[in-house]
C-alpha cells in the first residue's frame, strides 16, 4: 500500500449487480475500471484505487467528479468519503466533526453504520457503533434512531483503509458499456434514436451509429446535428464510429416505383437492409431504432412487421414502450435534447404525402420493390458510405 494514499477525501463506488455475474465478475470490474479511468483521463487530480472488489476516487470529489460519475454504468451508487486511520481515536473524532456539520436540531436523530471487514480492529462493528455513538451524541445533543434517522454515519474499517460518509447519491447503474457486445443503432436527428442508443449503453452495449442522409435534399446541418448527437454517445465508450449514408439515390428509386403512402415503409426497409450489410462488415449482429409503438403513423405494429420482414438480423427498441414524456425527459438528463430539437429535415419526409400507409404489409412493399432497381442503388450507398470515428 502506498503511504498516503488513504487520507483526505474521495469517493467511494458502489457495484450491485456487477455481483450477481458469478464468472464474470473479474470482467466486468475490469471493463467498468477502464471506464471509470476515461472518465477522469482529463483531470490529473483524481486518482483511482481498486482492490478487494472495491473502487474508489481518491482526491478532489467536486461536483464535476460527482456528475461524471453519474454516466458510468455499472456503478449503482457513489459516497464522498474521508479517510482516516485506522484508530478508534481518529474514527470518532472523523464522525463528530461530520455530525457537525450536518445542519441539525433539537429533533435531529442520527445512526452510525459500522462495518469492520478487518477483522484484527479492537472494536466490533456493534461495539464502534455505539462507542462512536455515543460520541456524536455528546458532541451534538442528536437523539439515535436506526430505523429513520435524519443523519446516517456509514464506517468501513478494512484493511487497507478506513473511511467515513454520510451521502450516498443513486449511480447510472447497469452494466459497464462493453460488456454485452456491439450494437449498430440508426441514429436520426430526432428526440427518440440517441436515447434509444443511450437506454442500450446502460445495459452495457457498445454502439456504432448509422445515419441516412438525403442530400441534397437533407442538408449539411442536419448531418452536423447528427455527428453532435453522436459526440455525445460516444463520451461512454472507447470509440465511436458512425457511418453517414448517402441515401438520396435510393429514395428516388423507391419514388419512382411505388405509391408514396408506402415510400416511409420501403425507406425503412431500405435502411435495415444497408444497416446490415454495414453491420455484418464489422462483425456486429444487431440493429436497434428508436422506434415507438404507435407514436407516428410508420410505428403502428403492422409497419414494424412489415419493415421486419426485410431484416435477417435481431432489431432492438429500447424505447418502443415508453411515453414521449419520458423519453424527453431522459433526452434533458443526457444532454441530447436541446440538438434534437434544432430544427431540420429528416429525410424520411422526403416524396411522402401528409397521410403515409398505417397498415402496410410486407407483401405489398415487396410488390412495389419488384418494379423499382433500388439493389444497385443500395450497392452505390454502402460503397460510398461515409466513416466518421469519433
Ligand atoms: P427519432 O426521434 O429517433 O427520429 P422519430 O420518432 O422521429 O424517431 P421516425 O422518424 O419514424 O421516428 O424514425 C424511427 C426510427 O427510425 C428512428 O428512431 C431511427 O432509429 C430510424 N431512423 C429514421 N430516420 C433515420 C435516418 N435518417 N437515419 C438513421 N436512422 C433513422
Ligand atoms: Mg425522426
């Protein structure tokens, strides 16, 4: 053990269910390490410590740190804490200088919670209870109360440090992004897909992003919005890669053949199909959108089985079931929407009339893609797709 590495402050990280992964588990504290480590790669002054399945933030722990931490998944919850020795002396004195400055009252009622996993320390966790306890009490006038106490001291004597808190704030929590494989995820320019992509991070999948641009007709804005929105994304991950589509050629073909009720249905089974051909290229077998049941006329059951139809690979919804009020207030939290909402064209407007099929079938769309030569217009499209690495 370094000499000084355990004084002063830090923060102490909280894994639940990263437990529960058995075999696993050596993995996944690993991957969520190099996480946490990108993180902070920017600010010199947080050091990190791990060892007995424990992780900690030593140095500052400013609001920046604390914020931070609130995107790194697999942590389910966080507590400033201050070190200090390993000494009965040094641990009360720690809690009544906490319990201090804790604005209480006449009525303020407080516990200790006391774990000792060194099991050589003078004092059990019952008996550092209430000798530390009884501390507090003197020092503050505070009454006890183990159920609902107003003030909880928590102390953790292990054997290599022993450290005191009383805030527990709620983390990310899921699962550190990189251990449940890649997804590739459409990512628009609208409200919902960048959530979508942010909903399968915290389960702690790793995304490319692919995006169909329509230009001419979508202009350079819309796609700035896009590698924006996928700049934040990428924060949670090693590298972000996002492939911009030039997908104009593909749309006049489908116009030219088809009813234009179904030109939003034959788009989206034109997407799916480059998708997978850009996914299979790197090795990826999912795709996911953020699509929701019902919000808009191409998201009716019967057009996601339609546009299904066209796919070989697993499409994931993350969002499918949620309200848009909720959607939007997760798009707040991440940092998404206020991009979002810059308003331009997306390009699955492009050709389609005010009120698109609701109720297409796949055998109908097939029908229209029978008489159009979109397959050379798909090949161009993937051929000329576009790598951003971010
Ligand atoms: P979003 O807010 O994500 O744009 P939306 O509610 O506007 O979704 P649609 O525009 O119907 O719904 O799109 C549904 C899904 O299809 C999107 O969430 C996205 O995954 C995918 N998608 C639509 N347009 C594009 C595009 N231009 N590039 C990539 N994916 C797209
Ligand atoms: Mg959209």
């Amino acid at each position: 053990m370094k000499a000084n590495l355990f004084e002063g402050k830090g923060v102490v990280l909280r894994v639940g269910e990263l437990y529960l992964k058995g075999g696993n588990r050596h993995l996944f504290m690993k991957t969520l390490v190099t996480n946490v480590k990108r993180a902070f790669s920017d600010r010199d002054d947080v050091k990190l410590y791990t060892g007995q399945g424990r992780i900690f933030l030593h140095g500052a722990c400013d609001e920046d740190v604390l914020d931070r931490l609130r995107w790194v998944f697999g942590i389910t919850s966080y507590s400033p804490v201050e070190f200090c020795k390993k000494d009965i002396t040094a641990i009360t004195e720690c809690a009544v200088v906490m319990a201090k400055q804790f604005s209480g009252n006449v009525d303020t009622v407080f516990r200790i919670a006391a774990r000792r996993s060194d099991k050589s320390f003078s004092h059990t966790s019952a008996q550092l209870g209430i000798e530390v306890g009884s501390a507090v009490n003197v020092a503050t006038g505070y009454g006890v109360d183990l159920e609902k106490p107003d003030l909880s001291i928590g102390i953790e004597v292990g054997r290599e440090w022993t450290f005191l808190w009383t805030e527990t704030q709620k983390g990310g929590g899921g699962l550190p992004v990189g251990t449940s494989g890649r997804v590739a995820l459409l990512l628009s320019g609208g409200i919902d897909s960048p959530v979508a992509g942010h909903m399968l991070q915290k389960r702690g999948v790793s995304l490319i992003g692919i995006y169909f641009h329509a230009f001419p007709y979508t202009s350079d804005g819309a796609k700035n919005k896009v590698i924006e929105l996928a700049e934040v994304l990428a924060r949670r991950q090693k590298k972000f890669k996002l492939c911009v589509v030039p997908f104009a050629k593909v749309q006049e073909a489908l116009r030219d053949a088809a009813n234009p009720g179904y030109l939003v249905l034959l788009y989206r089974r034109a997407m799916i199909r480059i998708a997978e051909a850009l996914a299979t290229e790197v090795g990826i077998k999912a795709l996911a959108t953020g699509e929701n049941l019902g919000q808009v006329a191409s998201q009716t059951l019967e057009n996601m089985a339609a546009v299904e139809e066209a796919a070989t690979m697993p499409i994931l919804r993350p969002i499918l079931a949620m309200d848009k009020a909720e959607t939007i207030d997760i798009a707040r939290a991440i940092g998404t929407y206020d991009i979002s909402i810059q308003p331009f064209e997306d390009c699955c407007t492009l050709f389609v009339p005010a009120h698109p099929e609701t109720k297409g079938t796949a055998k109908t769309a097939a029908k229209f893609e029978s008489r159009a030569n979109w397959q050379d217009a798909v090949q161009e499209a993937i051929a000329n797709t576009e790598v951003i690495l971010l």
